[in-house]
C-alpha cells in the first residue's frame, strides 16, 4: 500500500537524500501530507508501516523527493 507524502516533522529538514532516508531508518517521526485523506496530519515513522508498504518522503525545503518502505 502507498501511504503518499510525509515531510518531517517538529520541524526538521534534510539537506540530502542520505540524511533524509538514515532519519527514516532510524524511526523518526514524519507527517502524512495527503489532503484528501482522512490520515492528513498523523504522525508516522518507519516502524507503523508494513514492510511492502511505501511513502514519498519529501525534504530540502520539500522540493525533493525519495520513495522508502517500512520495515522488514
């Protein structure tokens, strides 16, 4: 299943790929970004997710993306 955007959350960013995907890795906390959807504003981290399960992880300033899953 495909959860859609997350972006970080208490206010951090990432200035690359390699910080962004050791945050996910390292089970911090993001926010789920889908305005449509009724999980808009949750907070989720890698350990939530199943591990066939994806996310379009956003940083820099939200202008770049990478596609991660959750754990195996």
């Amino acid at each position: 299943m495909h959860i859609g955007s997350i972006i970080p959350a208490y206010g951090r960013d990432y200035r690359n790929q390699k910080d962004a995907k050791q945050a996910w890795a390292d089970g911090k906390d993001f926010i789920i970004q889908n305005f449509f959807s009724p999980d808009d504003g949750r907070y989720v981290s890698i350990n939530d997710i199943g591990p066939d399960d994806t996310a379009e992880l956003r940083y820099s300033n939200l202008s770049k993306v990478i596609i991660v899953k959750g754990k195996k």
